[in-house]
C-alpha cells in the first residue's frame, strides 16, 4: 500500500545494505528514492541512517521512526483484514512469502485450486531466503511465510505442512553412481556415505539459506573441509550444473521429483546423516491470520496430502 511506502522503502534499504541497492531492487531512479528518504529526514529533524556506514545502519532516531511506521503499517494491515473478513472471503488481498523454488514446485500447484475457490482474493508474492522470509512475516509485509524449523524469532507461530529430505546430487558419470546400489527396505534413494565425497568439488547454497547449513555441518562432521567452487541462491541452478557435471550439491528431495535434465543426475539419501527438514508457514503471533489467510493454508495442506508430501 502506498500508505507504507516508507516503511517499505527503509525496511528494502537495510535488506540491499544500500540506498543504490534498494532502489534496483525496487524498480526506481536511486535520486528519487534518496530525496524520498531525505523528506522524511526533514519531516523528522533527524537523520534515519548513519553516515558512511556499510552495510547501511539505521540511527536511533530511525529505529524508533522504523518501529512507530511498523506498528502504523500493522494497524492498517489489521484494519484491511477486518474488512476483508467481513465479505467472507468474497473479496481480499494475501501476501504470501516463500523462496523462489517453493513457488515454483509448491504454489504454482496450490495457486490454480485457491483461485478457483477464492476468486475474489488478489494475491502477492514476497520471494526471498529464509532469512527475509522470516523477518518479513514478522513485520507483517507478508501475512504468513513458508520457511524451515527451526524459527529465528520466538514471536513467530508456525503450523507444520510437511517434511522435506536432503538429497545428494551427483553427476550420472561420477564413479560412486556405478558403486552404490539401491538401498534396502524399498528406499527410493540408495544411502551413501557423505565422508565418500572429501575429495570432491562443491556447488553451494549463499549465506543465509539453511541448506548451505546442513551442507557445512554434513562437511564437519564427515571430517573434512568441502572444496567449494562455487557459491548460488538458486537450489534449480545447484542441481542443473550438478547434471551437467561441474561438481556435487545437496537438494531438497521436491526438487528431485520435479526437475528434467537431457542428462539427469543421479540422487542419494542422506537421512541417516542430516536431519529431515520440517516445512512450516510461519506468522507472526501479535496479528491473527485472516480469513483469506487461513482459507489459503487449508487448501495447500489439502494439496500436499494429495500430492503425497506429507
């Protein structure tokens, strides 16, 4: 909403780390959002951000400005959903948070049965990693994010949706596909030995996702330090050069299930040595969810049992 836009704005600057950052990401000349900024700074007597400060840095005069324009945007979002609520679910707006390919494996499946039990409610999409994810829910710019436990913020509530497995990657020529064969029990994926792959070259997940996590503590506790050659936000991109044969990845199992290569790569379980990953939509415990909220989770829980991720 317009009437946001500075909380917006300040809330896009400390997430890019600056004002040039933000206004890309944002979609507007950086002079336009540096005068913006500058107003508001004028209004308030008060600069919001340190100067020459790397990433940027509110003052305490803007944190406190930042927290009032929190609490204003709450209130709004809280307004609007009470209204919403009142046309029961006849009309509405959903901001949902999620990573880019949640919403390409997760949500291009639940969108087209929402929207046809639902048409009267707009939805909106805030991609990120976990960590804005989370934030995000709890400033209330996305009514409820699809994230992993654990969560960051104590404030945050949360409601189970299904778990995920970690996956070894390989290339369809790498020696050890020919080695290791299916598992017993009937496991779709054959175990493999994590310890097996210190001599390997790595594909990663950036900072701030908790898959780059479970691969470092998968490395220490093999007892070896991995050979990273190179560094993606993008878990599509980690497995399609996996496929191609330039180094190893761990992946989400969806993605495996999902995912077409001309040369496909081949899959192992890790289970036995990183924990499942349990995939929630988190919110924020000082705002109830909506209707429409609440409509939404119902249907994608009813979508994940029927797909059979649960």
């Amino acid at each position: 909403m317009m009437e946001d836009r500075a909380f917006y704005y300040i809330q896009k600057i400390l997430e890019e780390g600056s004002i040039s950052q933000a206004a890309k990401r944002l979609f507007i000349a950086q002079p336009s959002l540096s005068q913006y900024i500058k107003r508001i700074e004028n209004d308030l007597g008060a600069e919001l951000f340190e100067k020459n400060a790397k990433p940027a840095k509110l003052t305490g005069a803007g944190q406190i400005y930042l927290q009032t324009e929190q609490k204003i945007h709450q209130l709004r979002q809280q307004r609007k959903n009470q209204i919403d609520d009142l046309f029961d679910l006849k009309i509405g707006h959903l901001t949902i948070g999620s990573s880019n390919y949640r919403s390409m494996y997760l949500l291009t499946s639940v969108l087209p049965v929402f929207k046809q039990r639902y048409p009267g409610i707009s939805i909106s999409l805030e991609e990120g990693i976990t960590e804005e994810l989370e934030e995000r829910a709890m400033s209330g710019v996305t009514d409820f994010s699809i994230v992993l436990l654990p969560l960051s913020y104590p404030a945050l509530a949360y409601e189970e949706l299904f778990d995920e497995e970690i996956l070894l990657a390989l290339p369809a020529n790498h020696k050890l596909c020919d080695a290791i064969k299916p598992g017993k029990q009937n496991r779709p994926y054959p175990p493999v030995d994590f310890a097996l792959l210190k001599n390997e070259s790595f594909i990663v997940m950036k900072k701030g996702q908790k898959l780059r996590n479970s691969f470092f503590d998968l490395c220490h506790n093999a007892g070896f330090r991995p050979d990273v050659i190179l560094q993606t936000n993008s878990m599509e991109a980690a497995q399609a050069l996996a496929a191609a044969g330039l180094g190893v990845t761990i992946i989400p199992d969806v993605l495996a299930r999902s995912n077409k290569f001309p040369e496909m790569p081949r899959y192992f379980s890790l289970n036995q040595q990183v924990k499942v990953r349990k995939v929630v939509v988190s919110y924020s415990k000082q705002r109830p969810l909506t209707g429409a909220a609440k409509a939404f989770i119902h249907v994608m829980k009813e979508v994940i049992a029927s797909s059979g991720l649960s």
